[in-house]
C-alpha cells in the first residue's frame, strides 16, 4: 500500500475574494464575482462580463521589481502559492531539494500577447519590452516563486486546459511517489481576458451573454443556461508524504485520497456525449484511493453551465454512483470560470467543506432541467458533516481531471 498523501497548506486568489478564507466565506454566503468588465472597454464585444480579480494587492506578496516582470496570471500563482507554503510551515531553507513544483495553467499571457500586439499595430508602441517573453511563458509562475524561495526540486507546467489544475495535483502526487520529492507545492494561474479570446469562445456560443444581469450569468444545471462566465484568479496547495509531514509537526488539512485523468479522445470542445471519458475517470479516482461510490459525501462539479457540457456530466456521475449520488454543486455561478486555477480552487472548496461542515451552493439554480435532475444545493450553503469529497475538471480536447480528498486520520 502506498503511503499517504497529504495536504498541508492553501492558498487562494478569486474573483470573490484573496486569501483561503476571504473565498470560503465569500463562496458560502452566496457572493458573485461576476460584473462588467473593467480591465478594458468591452462597449463592442458581444460578451462584456467576467469575473475579474478584485482588491488584489500583488505588494502584500511580491517585490516591486518582481511585479513589473511578472503576468498577472503569474501573480496571481504566486500569491497563492505563498499564502500556502506560509501555511504549511515547510522548512525551505534546509530542505529545498526536496520540494518541487508543478504549475497548472490553460492560457499562459495570451491577454499581454494580445495587447502588446495591438500597440504594435496600432503605434501606440514602437517597440517590445525584454520583459515580454517572461511575461507570457507558462512555466515563468513557478521559475519566479522558486528563485523567490529558493525551492530547487523538480519543476513542470502543465497546460491541460481546464483540467490543468486537478491535473496539476495528480503530476504532484505522482511525482512524490517516485521518490523524486518529499513535498510538492501545487500552483494554478490564470488570467486571460482579452478581445481575442472573448470573441473566440462568444463566436463559438461557449459564453453566456447576459450582460444586462452579470450576477445571474453563470447558472450551472439550470433549464435556462446559456453558457460560461471567463474568470481569473490563482490556487495553490501544499502535498507531502504523511511521514515527512507528521515528522516536522505539520498541520495536517485533508489526505489526498485518489486521483485520476482520462482523455475523451472525440472531439476539440464538445465532451463526448455518452459522458464515458468522465465516468472513466472518476471510477479510476475511486479505485486508487479504494473507496467505492457511496463513500464520497460531495462532488465539487465542473459544472460550467454550458447548455451541452451540464447534462452530459450529470449523465456520468449519475453512471457512476448510481441510486447513491451525493449532494452536487457547482462553485462557478459564484466564481465563473478560473480555468487552469479552477482545478485548485475547486479541491480548495471541498477541503474546506470536510473541514466545516458546509457545502457550497449552486448559484442560480431557479428552473429545472429533466438532464439535470441531482441535487445541486440551489441557491443556498448546506450544514452537513461529511468525511470525503470528489472534484471533477474537464477541459477543452476532451481532458478529465478527478480528485478525492478525505477528513485526515492517522
């Protein structure tokens, strides 16, 4: 038997709030973070929200200088990751070549590469800056927290799409069970608002458009979806081996019980319609962490209130936990979309729920669906204790992330 894995720090960046527990509570007392866009004028655009980062303070985490060469997908990361290391205590200093990284993003600087190429085109620029390549590569989050901290561990960045983050966590895990570390810090960072990539995922009917109610936008299983809501934001976490965490003291948060990625191998956006890629996957999960299906308390849906992605993800978890489907919710009608940091974000979500006894809502769920017929926690956070939870991501190109935590015991 393997040994365990655990958790031991946290650390969140979102739409509706900075910091682990600003999100949690925010998340839920029922709180929206999504609004008009304010990052540049969307007057032309046929979608004008998203949720966007607010009240964030990259100085609280980064030097001056730092913040001038960093993305603020990269920031965002950053921040997470150091709110998590800070509370996992890790010994750095002493042990920095035993603490890796993996990094999980879906977009890179997609949102500088646009700009920058827009005042080239449009002469407000007349030349690039050296900072610009660093900016927008995927793996500068994680280069620039390991200088930072002095981590010298392995390090990779994942790009999985939306399932880059969960992703993110299985790489960890299964690099600490090679033996090539002893902790691993997990990142998620995202941030990719920008007119090109609106009018790409608007003009292939991906976005919901209702401008005029941002705060009922995202509406995940309901009758009335009409599409995802963009957001941005970072997530972090901290994973060690139960031996080195219980020898240092650690704080333990939750046990990463099971992990799992499938691909659908059908199609570039549209999740196969039989759901048996998802359903691959979270029986996968389940059988690493060997727990069977009415063991799990929750499930942190993608759920991204997509009118064809909704049914179909109901369709696998109802294949697979059969007459015995705990209560599910989708925390996106609060945050949107966080992409490559949704995956950790998410995993954050269920931990704290372990941990609290309260399950998140499903914002906005008012008309029924016949394909979305579970119970989805409408509208309003649930009290109920529970002792293990599964996060489901699934990503452009057919990519299935799940993820199993469960309330620690030695």
């Amino acid at each position: 038997m393997n040994e365990k894995l655990v958790i031991t720090g946290m650390g969140a960046v979102t739409p509706i709030g900075t910091g682990t527990e600003t999100y949690w509570n925010n998340l839920v007392q029922g709180v929206c973070g999504i609004d008009r866009i304010t990052r540049f004028d969307p007057q032309e655009l046929a979608v004008q929200i998203a949720a966007e980062v607010k009240d964030f303070d990259p100085k609280e985490y980064i030097s001056p200088k730092l913040i001038r060469e960093m993305d603020l997908f990269q920031q965002y990361a950053y921040a997470a990751a150091d709110e998590a290391l800070n509370q996992s205590g890790f010994p750095v200093e002493s042990e920095s070549d035993r603490l890796g990284i993996v990094m999980g993003t879906a977009m890179n600087g997609v949102a500088t590469t646009a700009m920058t190429q827009d005042e080239l085109t449009s002469g407000k620029a007349k030349k690039v800056s050296p900072r610009f390549v660093p900016k927008i590569l995927g793996n500068l989050a994680a280069a620039q927290f390991s200088i930072a901290k002095g981590i010298h561990g392995p390090s990779y960045t994942l790009n999985t799409a939306c399932s880059s983050g969960g992703d993110a966590l299985s790489m960890a895990a299964m690099i600490i069970r090679a033996g090539e570390a002893d902790a691993m810090v997990i990142m998620g960072g995202e941030s990719s608002l920008c007119p090109v990539v609106l009018g790409s995922l608007a003009q292939a009917k991906a976005l919901s458009r209702h401008n005029e109610d941002p705060k009922a936008a995202c509406r995940p299983f309901d009758a009335d979806r009409n599409g995802f809501v963009m957001g941005e934001g970072g997530g972090a976490l901290i994973l060690e081996t139960e031996t080195h965490a219980l020898a240092r003291g650690a704080d333990i948060l939750a046990e990463l019980a099971g992990y799992a990625n499938t691909s659908d191998g059908y199609h570039v956006t549209s999740p196969d319609p039989s759901g048996k890629g998802a359903v691959a996957c979270m029986r996968r999960a389940l059988d690493l962490a060997e727990m069977a299906p009415d063991q799990i308390d929750y499930i942190n849906a993608h759920g991204t209130s997509t009118p064809l992605g909704d049914p179909i993800e109901t369709k696998a978890i109802k294949e697979v936990f059969g007459e015995k489907v705990p209560p599910v919710s989708s925390t996106k009608g609060a945050t949107g979309h966080l992409m490559g940091a949704g995956g950790i974000t998410e995993v954050i979500a269920c931990i704290k729920a372990i941990q609290t006894g309260i399950l998140p809502p499903t914002l906005n769920y008012r008309t029924l669906d016949p394909e979305c017929d579970l119970d989805y926690i409408p509208n309003n956070a649930r009290e109920t204790s529970i002792g293990a939870a599964m996060s489901n991501a699934l990503g452009f190109g057919g990519q299935n992330s799940s993820i199993i935590v469960k309330k620690y015991r030695k």
